[in-house]
C-alpha cells in the first residue's frame, strides 16, 4: 500500500459562511472524519480533529493566527485524534471523561483502528501503536449553550444515540448545521456499545424540526433540509422495522 506523508496527508476546501472542510483523503469514507473549521470575527470554532497520525495544526494556522475553540461533536477515534493540539478544547459533559482519559475500548479504536480504514498508510503506522492521547476540556457543553464568535453564534444540540454526549451546532442566522456523526449521508452508525435507538430517533426528529439550510455533517457530503428529513425518516423506519421483527 502506498505511504503518504504529513504534507499530503490533509486536503482542504472553503466552501460559503466562512465555513471550511478539513479531511484526510487517504482514510476510506466512512472512517473519513469531515472537520469543520468556521470564521467568525473574533473567534473560530474547529469541529472535530481526524484521527491524529499526523499534526492537525499546520493546516489550521494556513487558515488563521489564532487559537481555535476546538469542540468534539463525540469522541469516537476518528474524531479527537488531534485534540490534545489545541488549547480551548470543549466536550459535552456526558464525554468529558473520554476526552480526558482516550482508552482504545473508549474511543471504538480497538476494534476499528487497522490497516483496513485506509487507502494509503502514513508514515510508521501500526495499528498495535495507535492511540488517543488525552486532551481535557477547558469547557463542558450542555444543551443550548452558544459558542459566541463575535459576529455570529452557534447553539449546542444535545444529540444522544450514536452516542451520550454527541452533540450538533446550529446557526440560526445561516441555516447552517454542525451535524457531527447524528446524522450524514451515509449508513448511520447504531450498533454500538454507546448507542440508544430511542435516543438516537428523538434527536433526529428534534433536528428536522430546525429550518436548516445546509447540514454538514461528520462524514460524507453536505446536504440540505429535504435529504435531513428523508434520511432521519428512514432511520427511524428502519428502527421501527427491527423493533417488529423482534417482538414477533
């Protein structure tokens, strides 16, 4: 397999609202953690942190001169792996102890951390050698906090069921959707240790309900409203399906 290093490891794309998609193209989309970097004038948020094989730094200062508020939507392997690289680090209470102490078990990277997650390896990989390293937060989330930047804000969504203390980040003046690993376009993840499907369901239906513009979330492509309420519908359907089968 072919060996990539630090300085292509990292591709990024500015997209409109001052919002920035950071992702490493090596890593198979769905271990593919989408960061999300977003201006405002006088703080910027960072929303997740990628695997952390290599320093997530550089390509954030390339961005800009100051310290982020760096925020994990959950703390899943493929998403807090550079966290401990930026001071102002926030966490929902529900994970703060995750965040602070990253076992492999924790964090899912026992089971899915190996060659298998890749398209190309970086330098000196080895799977027996990966870990998280802790990164506690200065700052515990709960449900309805702002995170202000000065020129606009973003609202704390609680979203348990992928797992306890998963959250989203809602601006209400762009329509704009920090979606984390609650929702994306892709196969959503439920099957976890972590996972509740009541609770899984009750924050999708909560986020339908948002007038959201575009939703960008922790993995795949953006999308809109419509394509948000078809796949949570779907989810919960198939939800409700499993459910039957299973009392029959």
């Amino acid at each position: 397999m072919e060996i990539i290093g630090p300085d292509f490891w990292y591709k990024t794309m500015r997209l409109s609202d001052g919002v920035t998609l950071i992702h490493e193209p090596w890593v198979k989309p769905f271990f593919r953690c989408n960061i999300w970097h977003v201006r405002g004038r006088d703080a910027d948020i960072l929303f997740d942190t990628g695997l952390g094989v290599y320093s997530l730094r550089p390509e954030i200062t390339r961005l800009a001169d100051r310290e982020p508020i760096c925020i994990a939507s959950h703390t899943h392997f493929d998403h807090i792996g550079c966290h401990h690289e930026f001071e102002n680090r926030c966490v929902h209470a529900e994970e703060a102890e995750i965040l602070a102490r990253p076992t492999n078990h924790l964090t899912y990277a026992d089971v899915y951390a190996n060659e298998d997650m890749f398209d190309a390896l970086p330098e000196s990989w080895s799977s027996a050698a990966y870990t998280i390293r802790p990164a506690p937060a200065q700052r515990l989330l709960q449900a309805h906090d702002i995170v202000d930047l000065g020129d606009r804000s973003f609202e704390v969504i609680h979203t348990p069921g992928h797992s306890p203390g998963g959250i989203a980040l809602w601006e209400e003046t762009t329509g704009i959707l920090l979606s984390g690993d609650v929702i994306y376009d892709g196969p959503l993840f439920s099957d976890t240790y972590q996972a509740a499907s009541e609770d899984y369901q009750s924050s999708l239906r909560r986020l339908t309900e948002l007038p959201v513009s575009v939703v960008h979330g922790g993995h795949f492509a953006s999308f809109g409203r419509e394509r948000l309420k078809s796949l949570a519908s779907e989810y919960i359907a198939r939800q409700h399906l499993a459910g039957c089968h299973l009392y029959r």
